[in-house]
C-alpha cells in the first residue's frame, strides 16, 4: 500500500482494489503484458510515462489530446482510438490512485 498526494489531498492508495477496477473496465482495451489491444499494453508503464502524466492521462483523456500532448497524439495517431473519460476517478474517492497503485506493480 503505498500513500500518493494528488489535488484532492493524500489518499491511501490500494493496488488490490486498482487491479478489481481494472479487470472490470479496462481489459477490454488494455492488456497487463506489453502486447497492445485496442489500447497500448501497459506493463512498465509506471517506467515509461511519469506520474504525473498518468495523473492527468486517466483524469482526462480528452483534454490532453485538445491541448496537444506530444504522448496523447501519439497514441491517438497509433491506435487510433480515443480513451474513454472513466468518470468514476471523479465520483470514487481514491480510485485513481488505487489504480495507479496497481499500475506500478505491472
């Protein structure tokens, strides 16, 4: 378990309950090896991409790729599909980082 301070103030973060999250909304996109699906595979990607990025990236798809994000086009460019905006990282206290927490052990 690890503790991430992100805007909305310091949350424990829970890759158990990330990677719940994730096998229910993400694998049908993304793969947890480095072999792509409709979206890029995502191991390593706590090493590829910064936290920060991340942060942003899984707040807000859409608005990375509207402010021109060199990475955000990339990936629409090479998969050519948009990332959906998961709006429970608004409405679930703590998800985000529960994921992110999950992401890191990838």
């Amino acid at each position: 378990m690890a503790v991430l301070a992100l805007g909305r103030g310091i949350a424990e973060a829970d890759a158990e309950k990330g990677r719940a999250f994730f096998e229910k909304k993400c694998v049908r996109c993304h793969k947890i090896t480095d072999q792509n699906g409709t979206g890029p595979g995502l191991k390593d990607v706590s090493k590829r991409r910064k936290e920060e990025w991340l942060i942003k990236w899984l707040k807000s798809p859409k608005e990375m790729i509207e402010s021109k994000d060199a990475a955000a086009l990339e990936l629409l460019e090479r998969f050519k599909v948009k990332m959906p905006t998961i709006f429970e990282f608004e409405t679930q206290e703590g998800l985000l980082e529960d994921v992110l927490d999950y992401l890191k052990t990838l």
